[in-house]
C-alpha cells in the first residue's frame, strides 16, 4: 500500500513466467498489437503512436521532453512537488528555457498563474503538468491548463504515472497532446514499462524536428518503426514485460474502465473517511485528493519511522514516508489498482488505528472502520 | 537460438512470479546487495559502481556515453558491426566529436589503425569497442586496444551486451574503465536491464563533469545514490526484474565462470564444425568467431526467409538474420546461456541439413552432427 509498485494480480505474474520468444518472432508482434490496442483503450484515445517505453515511468518523462524539445525552447512547467520538479529539470537537461508555475506541496496549479507564465517571454513550445502527483496526493484538474495551453499555441503534456488506469485521463476529450504513464501504479504491472500516447500534433512536432533527438535510446522517430508496420529492429524489447504489460491492461479491459474508476474512489473515499475519523488530517487540498493515492500528516509527537516499521514488521504493510519538504511530515497511502481492495482498506485502518493507540495517540477503536463502512453503503 | 532474447531458465521464471515488494523495502534491499555482488562476479571485478541500469542494453551504452561525455569531446569509436554504429551515433549525440576506426562487418578492428585515430587529432576521451559483435559473430581482440587508449591517455569502454556470462570479459584483468551489457544474451535472463561497471578512473571523470548529465534517467551521479548506501530514492526500480537478475545470476554462480565459458566454447565449436561440415561459411573472420553467435552466410540459390520460417513453423527454432550490409546475407545462431546446449546444436544441425536439403542444396545426412560429435569428443 505505498506509493507504488503496487499488488499484482496472479494472473500478471504467472505472465511472466511464460518462456521468452524473440522480440521479432511473429507470435511476439501479435502480442504487441494487442498491447498497443489495449493501451488505446486504457489511455481513451485513438492516437497511433501510443506504445510502451522500456523504461520505468520516468523514462516515460524524459520520452516526452527529448523528442519534442529542441535547445531553446520555451517550456512551462507547473511544480507543486517531486514530479513538477523533476519535469523542470528534464526539460532543462534538454536544453529547454524552463518557466515554473508553482504552488505549495499539497495544492493545486492556478490556472490563472498558468496563463501568466505562459504570456510571460517568447512563445511556448509546451505547458507541461502532473494530473496525479505521487508525492502529494493532490488531483490537478485540467480542463483550464489545457485552455490556456492551447490559446498559447503550446502542446499539453500531461504526466499520468499514477493516474492511468486509476482515474480518468481521457487523452482524447482532455485534448492532451502527449502523455506518459507507469505499469507499476494503477495498471498493477511490475515497473518496467512506460506507456506514452502522443497525437497527431505532438507527432508533427517530432517528426519535423531540425536535430536528432538526444537520447538515441528514447529515440520515437526510430522507436515507431519497430512498433508500428515496418517492425525495424530499434533495441530488444523487454519481451517479459510486454507479456505482463499485455495481461494487465487485458484485466483492465475485462472489469471496464468505468467500474474500475468507481473501484477506485469508493476505496479513496472510505480511506479518507476514516483517516479522518481516527482524527488524522488529510495533507492534499480539499476537493482535489486522489482516491489512489492519500496523503497523511503525520500526528505531532508520533514516530513516523516507528510507526511505518510496525505497518511493514507486524502486518506486512507497505506505506511511503513524505519526500523533499514533506519528508517525515507525511505518510502516503496507495490505492492503486490490484491493491485498491475493501479488505486493504479494512486492514489498514485497523492496524494504524491499533499502532497509532499503542504509541499513545487518542483512538476510539473500531470509529475508522465504520466511517469506513459508511462510505461503502454498509 | 537467435541473437537473443536467450532461453530463460525456469528458475529463473519462476524468480518473476514472486509478488512485488517496493523498491525501498528493506527485503528488496538486501536483493539489491545480493545482485551487485553477483554481478561483481561475472564482471570479475571490484568496481563499487557496478549496478544494472533499468533499461535493456541499448541503455547500457547510453548510460557509458551520457555519463562520460561532454559536448566537445573528442571519441574513437570502432566501427565494424550494428553496434559499433550505434555507438558513434550515441556519442555525437551526447556532442561529442567521434572519430571512426573502421573495418569490414565480420573482421577484426586493427590495434593499428585505433592507435593512428588516437594520435590522429585533439588528446581523445575514450576508445571505444564492441567485444562481442552481435550482427557479425566477430569476437574482438582487447589487449592491444586497451594499450593503445591508455597509451593516449583515454578511458577503454567496452560494449559486453552479447559477452556477458558466456566468454571472458574480466574487467579488471582486462583494465576496462568502463563496460555495458545486456541481460538477454548470455545471461539468460529476460531482457530489461543492462548490467554496468565504471572503475575509479571512470567515477572520477562522472562525478568531475562540469554539466549535468543530458540524461536524467541514466545520470549515474544520482543512480548511485540509490544503489549506493544513501538509498536515496531515483525512481522505482523494476522490481521484478532485478528478481530474475539474482536468479539467474545466482545460476551462473553455481556452475561457475570457468565451467560456463568451456560449455559455451564447446557448443560453438561443435555448432562450427557442423555447418562446415555440412558445406557452409562461416561468416565471421576465422580464429575469432564467438562461441555464443556464429554467422553463417546463406549459401547462393537459398531463399534466406523460407529457411528460417520452415526453422520457426517446423521446429520451434529461432536464428536472426542479417543487419544492414549483411541483411539476406547470413544468418546468425545463438548460443548463449541457457540455449548453448548439447541438445540444441543436435536438433539445430539436424533441421537445417533436412530443410536445406529439401531445398535442393546438397548435403550428406548425418554429416554435420557427425563433425559436431567430434568436438565433444564421442
């Protein structure tokens, strides 16, 4: 229950037990067909170029930034924690001049600072944000970053790690132009694979570029010749990780999208519920906080490592600790697909309800469950 | 038996299917541990900075390239195979100013003419060479290169992707500064990481640079901080890959270095001697043919694809084919890890001489296993 990698279904992992085929064996180009599709479906769009990085959900970020940014150009990134931050010097490290849009750890972009930076110099090539940020739990919205982008005659990119299969991203009604996202999140796959999704504009972008792209690795001028018709020898694909890729999304497809969301915020919700009725304060702004992934101050006077240890040694629970300024002042809960389970949620609330008395923190034992228990209609 | 992904071995499968912990557990920790030292091991050498890094080969030698590079630098690359390309390519794409050693594809690279390159302009960065030349079969002499680059002054980087656990790479022994390799080839783990090492010399040129890295997903100034005892979090790392890394690095531990390079040794000189003996050519100059990949020109009047679809459909047996120049050319057998059989060269030599037969070449039933039997001295 951490901020990710999260649970894998049985089915996934006996996956990637299966042997290995090349990676131009005719079985293996099947299997990314059906990858390909099935990310189409999960990601809610009809872009062509939308495929699976080798790489974690960070190889995905710097796919984004070195194939469209070219030195020079004007970038906008909004940062209001860890994935903000490191989009700001992605872009950097490609040579971008980085204009940032800020708010604090735990809130939202204001759309209205958005449009400022954005007026704000020469014209800007991309408005760049992170709909879920891991490192905060907050839920951006999006629908007036995308506005503001596009009025600019700027590409929007979104960061969807863990948003993708937890939440909707809906590529194309939210008219992002590109996206990246991790397996290890809400798609409940080992980490190792990247999904990006980029449009017909994004694509333009890259295929009309003056220079190469500086990393020959994340090179999608080349990569979509291997994943597209042609089926050009780029790197060997991690052929494992294709089939775990491809078994995940199919459960995915299998529960449908829309229960699968539904999943997902009735099991954010009860957490937040009893969080709150155990007397813990919720970090993330109200109104904006991801059901995958909730953010928790951590009490005054609490141990935070002991109580994290007690989770992990007595339970065999798994949480993350706060990062960068957040760094012992937080716990993060993850909810993310296989993991975003009702007994999860039960288990949890009862452990850190027991830890929390033990440590001398004024419980009413049994009062976060049935919050809980009010948010599933029981 | 293609050039790769190699079989896997069960073991090894099954190391995959084990559930996920996250990527700060302390259980995953200790797993970590566990696979830098195998992999000091295999490497045979001390380096601290030996790690996987969370890509396939490809990302290997992009790490080597990103990290060591800055614009302006001047590096000999030799050219005589695919890799040796892309090699150059990676580095001119980090801005580096990359002179070419060349040589025919399946011949050796001449110390000679890397001495003359070296001398041949400003004081150069690195030299660098393909060990193991996948698209050739040519296995590359070091020592004399190795003098030549430390002679002038420059770091000796070695591209071990398809050497790795099947012939000798001996880092320090061998006074390689910096190496990449793949885990798909004679590892016989499935493809997704790429194993590096960077000795001291190699570190200090890392931590001196004065720009960033262009990459930060391979920036080995924070990645070792990760692996390193800080622990410090990078991004997630692929969990259930490093898994099957222990494994199946575990696995070579077992049989052990000197044992599992005489098997790979014995079933490339067996397979060698069979397609002689069946009156085919080696592709790969004579005396420094690898065991692990061995290159067989397509004899004149055989249809190359029809060959390895009868290989595929009739038998289950994978072979490449040609790359670039030698595309249609030849055809490419691996050997490596799990695959590099006694079994497989049985079944291998038998298919081909059947098909090939059916196919109007001439060939004497039994002739091939025959000649192959000899080398394993039946």
């Amino acid at each position: 229950m951490g901020p990710g990698p999260s649970d894998v279904d049985p089915r996934v992992l006996r996956a990637m037990a299966a042997p290995l085929v090349g990676h131009l064996d005719p079985a293996f180009l099947e299997i990314m067909n059906e990858a390909m599709e099935l990310l189409r479906y999960v990601f809610e769009t009809k872009n062509q170029l939308t495929i699976p990085m080798s790489g974690t959900g960070s190889a995905g970020m710097e796919t984004c930034f070195v194939n469209l940014i070219e030195p020079g150009d004007r970038v906008v990134v909004c940062v209001n924690g860890l994935f903000g931050e490191r989009m700001a010097d992605v872009a950097a490290r490609c040579g971008a001049e980085v204009a940032r849009v800020e708010a604090p750890w735990g809130r939202t972009i204001d759309p209205a600072d958005a449009r400022k930076a954005l007026r704000g110099g020469r014209p800007t090539k991309i408005l760049a944000v992170v709909l879920a940020e891991t490192s905060t739990g907050v839920w951006q919205p999006l629908a007036e970053l995308e506005r503001a982008a596009h009025e600019a005659g700027a590409l929007f990119l979104v960061d969807a790690v863990t948003a993708l299969g937890g939440i909707p991203v809906a590529i194309d009604a939210s008219r992002i132009d590109a996206c990246y996202a991790g397996t290890q999140k809400c798609l409940s796959c080992p980490p190792g694979l990247a999904p990006v999704t980029f449009n017909e504009e994004a694509r333009k972008v890259v295929r009309g570029r003056k220079g190469k792209v500086q990393s020959w690795y994340l090179d999608l001028n080349m990569i979509e010749n291997y994943w597209g018709k042609e089926r050009f020898y780029h790197h060997t694909a991690p052929v494992t990780m294709v089939y775990a890729l491809r078994e995940s999304l199919r459960l995915i497809a299998e529960e449908g999208l829309t229960a699968r969301f539904e999943r997902h915020a009735q099991n954010g919700a009860a957490l937040h519920a009893g969080l709150e009725a155990m007397g813990l304060k919720l970090h993330a702004e109200a109104g904006h906080r991801l059901p995958v992934l909730t953010s928790v101050a951590v009490p005054d006077g609490v141990d935070d490592i002991a109580v994290r240890r007690a989770l992990l040694n007595d339970f065999g629970i798994e949480i993350g600790g706060g990062l960068g300024p957040l760094k012992g002042r937080i716990w993060r809960v993850g909810l993310m697909g296989h993991t975003s389970r009702r007994q999860n949620v039960a288990l949890f609330l009862t452990a850190l309800e027991g830890i929390l008395g033990r440590l001398g923190f004024g419980v009413r034992p049994g009062a976060a469950w049935q919050a809980a228990t009010r948010v599933y209609g029981g």
